[in-house]
C-alpha cells in the first residue's frame, strides 16, 4: 500500500527487459541506446539501465540531458532532437552527441564548440520516408561536404527514423536502401561512423528477421524497454516484461446506479457529447485520478472492469460482479502515450521496487494477453 495515485517502478523487471534487448541486438552487432525521453529521464531508471551494461543515454529534451550529467550518470549522452537555435550552448554543454538536420544549426554548434574548447560531435539525421526529421538523400552529399568545413564538429554517424510521424515501416528493403546510402557516404567523404543508426522499437521485427543488417550497427531503444512492446505493429516481445510500470489509484465512492445519467442532458465538463448503453443498474465505482493526472484514454485495466469514463479528476468504472469499497486499490497498465504522462506528472507519485520488493506478477495478466490475441 502507498499513496495513490501513483505509478509503480519495477527496476529489477526494466534490468531485465533492457539486457534482453541489448543482447538480441548486440547479437547482430547492432549497439543500442537506451531512449529515456518516455520515463522523464528518471535518474533512478536511468542508473537502472547502465547496471544492464548500457553506456549510452538519449532524450529529446536537453534539459534531461543536462539532469543527467549534473547527476553524475557516467553515460554517453545523445540529443535526439536536431537542437534548437535557442539551445546552442547548452547543447555542446550536456550533449557528447546531437542528431542535426540544419546546416545553419551545424555552424552554430561548430562555433559555441570552439568557445567552449571543445568538438562537439554530430549524428546527421537522414530522411527515409517517415517524415519527420531528416535529409533528402540526394542533398546528403553537398550537406556533408559543407559540415566537413566545420571545425568545431565532428560526424561521428548517420541516421535514420522510422514510425513516428508518418508511420513507415522499416522493411528490409528500407534497411538496406538506409545501409548502402550510408557505407557509400563513408566511402566518398573517408568517414568513420560509429553510428549508423538504423532507428527505434519499431525496428523489433527487421532486426529478428534480417540475415544481415549491413552497415547499421546502433539503434535507439525506449518503449520496448518499458513496456515490453515493439511498435509497428504494438505487438508484445517474448521474454520481455509488460508490467514493468503499473498505474494505481484507489477508489473513493462505489455505489449501485443506473448506466444513464438522468435529467436534461447537454455537453460533459470537456465539451463533448457523450452517449451510454442503458444496461439497468450497476456497480460503479470512483477511482481518485482523471485528466488531470495521467491520460486516462491510454490506460488498461488489469482486472476486467470496464472504464466507463473520466472528467478531470476522477474515472468511473464498472467493478461488474465485484463490489468494492473506498481504500480498494485498481492496477492499470500503461500505454506509452500514459507512461509519458505518468511520469511528467506532478500528482502522480512515484513508488520503485527493486530486486527484493518485486512486484507479483497479478494473475490477470493472462487477461491482457486474452485481450491482445482478441484484438
Ligand atoms: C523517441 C525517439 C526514439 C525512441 O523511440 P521508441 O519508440 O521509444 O523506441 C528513437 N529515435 C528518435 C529520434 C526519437 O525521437
């Protein structure tokens, strides 16, 4: 018991899923980054993953990075977010490495390195597809050359992102499009790339199919960490723990009512309009987290009661068959989109769990993987 409402940390179950995935992939001679951009950079998840044997670090946010170094993790740290202009200092500061797109961003960080005394290192983000940040191939070489001629910057990679804006899917054919374009960058330009860095967790199924994945020897690794997940299809990974994180809050009232407000009807305190299935009188109960504190739309329940809905603060659930009562502890699991919310959460608490306090694994888990093979 603890606190509510509170996410529950399993640090002994995180080692695990990171070793798992850092294996699968060393394996094929692919080094991997541990994205801790999706837990708010926890120092104590972060100081988790480097037990696993990780040695490098990356978040989107410079301000985590910054966290980070000022806690002393001894980790190489990556920006995987092209800096903004804003940022510049700050950037060769706290980043060992950022991923660029912008030759005028380049320059700056070039001349805030040499007034810093220092190199400051780049991953040249490429475009395959997705749409997000990147390149266009065929503008990749006079980019390069114009980099080159700056003296406080160092390519030390080249990179590629799949699934996250536009959803493409890193096929074989893309991976290998991605590796030829980058053995040939560093053929004509004489570079030496220690990162060749073949994108995310939805690079799960390429990296278990492939016979050979060429050039690309790094990837960034978040949500399959926590939660146990690839991501392009959102399929769960063998071996790998989804209850690493679980959500807990608590009920407050729980009472037989009808299934159908009553009275004139109109829109809910967020302005949407909102219909139920009449189904005589059932036992709702009200849990003491909303909008407000997580989002509530990316949550599961891990005993099979039905989240009717949510206003700022509170959700309602049918319990079904089961009735329970103020103090009831309920267990959810944790999308991404939840996670993220979770941690950034000033109302949430954080509660870890290490080797010894580990968490039981709830007997309802059969239940989400029921659910997952229904889907
Ligand atoms: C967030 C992010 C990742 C990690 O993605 P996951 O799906 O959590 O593995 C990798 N690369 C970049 C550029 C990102 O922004």
């Amino acid at each position: 018991m603890g606190l509510t409402p509170r996410v529950e940390i399993d640090l002994a179950k995180i080692k695990q899923n990171a070793k798992i995935l850092k294996d699968l992939y060393g394996k094929k001679g692919i080094q991997m980054t541990a994205v801790v951009k999706g837990v708010a950079a926890d120092i104590k998840i972060a100081e988790t993953i480097l037990e696993s044997g990780i040695t490098s670090l990356a978040d989107s946010k410079i301000s985590n990075l910054e966290k980070l170094k000022k806690a002393n993790l001894k980790a190489t740290m990556i920006l995987l977010r092209t800096p903004a202009p804003s940022e510049i200092e700050k950037v060769v500061q706290y980043a060992d490495i950022s991923m660029n797109t912008e030759i005028g961003v380049i320059r700056a960080l070039s001349n805030e390195a040499i007034r810093q005394n220092k190199k400051h290192k780049i991953i040249i983000m490429v475009e395959m597809g997705d749409l997000r940040e990147g390149i266009m191939l065929k503008d990749a070489p006079d980019f390069i050359r114009e980099t080159l001629a700056c003296p406080g910057i160092e390519i030390v990679g080249i990179g590629t992102n799949f699934a996250c804006f536009g959803g493409v899917v890193p096929t074989e054919q893309k991976m290998n499009e991605f590796s030829e374009f980058a053995k040939a960058m560093e053929q004509k330009f004489s570079l030496h790339l220690s990162y060749v860095s073949g994108g995310n967790s939805a690079n799960y199924n390429w990296l278990m199919k492939t016979k050979n994945p060429g050039a690309v020897n790094h990837i960034r690794i978040g949500e399959s960490i926590w939660l146990g997940r690839e991501t392009a299809t959102g399929k769960l990974i063998p071996q790998l723990h989804p209850d690493a994180f679980r959500f807990i809050a608590e009920v407050i009232e729980s009472n037989i009512k009808p299934s159908v407000p009553f009275g004139s009807v109109e829109k809910n305190a967020f302005g949407e309009s909102v219909s139920f299935e009449n189904r005589g009188n059932v036992r709702r109960a009200i849990i003491n987290a909303g909008r407000q504190d997580i989002l509530v739309s990316g949550l599961t329940p891990m005993e099979p009661f039905e989240l009717l809905g949510s206003s700022s603060d509170h959700m309602i659930i049918d319990s079904k068959h089961i009735h329970l009562q103020p103090g009831d502890e309920i267990s959810f699991f944790l999308n991404y989109g939840a996670l993220i919310s979770a941690m950034t959460s000033p109302y949430v608490y954080k509660m870890y769990k290490n080797e010894k306090q580990r968490s039981r694994t709830y007997p309802c888990l059969t239940y989400m993987y029921r659910q997952e093979k229904s889907s």
